[in-house]
C-alpha cells in the first residue's frame, strides 16, 4: 500500500469504516438536534454540535488548501466550535452532519487527486495525521457525550 492509500484508508476509518474505534459517521447517527445540543450540568465541555462543527472547519480548511484555493474564513481554534449556531431543530442538525459527510468527501477527493510529491512538501502528510488523530480525538468525545445521556446505542 502506498502513502497515499494509506492516508485515504486512515481518513475513512476515522470517518465511516470501523477500525480499532468507532468513526465519527456512526457516533453521530440517530442523534436529535436536542441531543446534539446536550451538554452534562456543571461540566465545562463542549456539545456534540460543537465537537462537529469543530471537526467539519479542520476539514474544510485543509480541502481548501489541498486545492490551492484561498480560505475565506480564518478562525481561531476555539471559535471554531461555533462554525455554526446550535439550534433546537432537527433539520439543521441534518444540515450539519450532510455538512460533515461533504467535508469528509471533499477532503477524500482532494487527497486523491494529490500528488505523492505534493504530500511530502512542506509536513502535509503529518498534517493530514493530525487531522485524522483529532477527528479521532474528538469522537471519542462524542461517544462520552451520547453515553452520559443515554443516547449510546447498545450493541448486545
């Protein structure tokens, strides 16, 4: 296996090809907007909303660049958990994880069409590990989220 199928396969386990850990696609399945928005009482974490806008801006950002094209929305790393404004309604919810399907595939296809020369330059593929390992990061999060509140499907 090349370096760069190899990025491609550890890219999809962290999104929706179980691995060692469960990927991001199937710790936010069957979630409400209310569940998304969840927070424990007295914990300083963040939503599960949160945790995906945050994972959805890395990804954007870095299609961006594999692309070569300017990126128009600079923030920084906290506020990027506010990517967007979490609401109690269902449909935006949709919205948001149809946003991170898409941020996955555009990343995917940016990989794809990159040359292995590109990749070596300028520590792009310890870059593209880093935002795999935090997207793994992350999920994890997630899955505590969605167990704190019940939400975490039972596999009996």
């Amino acid at each position: 296996m090349n370096r760069k199928d190899l990025l491609l396969r550890m890219l999809d386990t962290t999104y929706d090809q179980e691995s060692w850990y469960a990927p991001l696609k199937s710790s936010i399945e069957g979630l409400t907007a209310e569940q998304a928005c969840w927070k424990p009482d007295g914990e300083a974490t963040k939503t599960i909303w949160e945790n995906v806008n945050h994972l959805i801006y890395y990804k954007e950002r870095t299609t961006a660049r594999l692309e070569g094209r300017e990126w128009p929305n600079p923030l920084d790393g906290n506020d990027t958990f506010y990517l967007t404004e979490q609401v109690n309604d269902d449909e935006e919810w949709n919205a948001i994880v149809e946003r991170a399907e898409n941020a996955h595939r555009g990343l995917r296809e940016a990989i794809s069409k990159t040359t292995a020369e590109k990749i070596e330059e300028d520590s792009l593929e310890e870059k593209l590990l880093d935002i795999m390992l935090h997207d793994a990061y992350h999920t994890g999060q997630i899955m505590q989220l969605r167990k704190m509140q019940g939400s975490w499907p039972s596999r009996r």
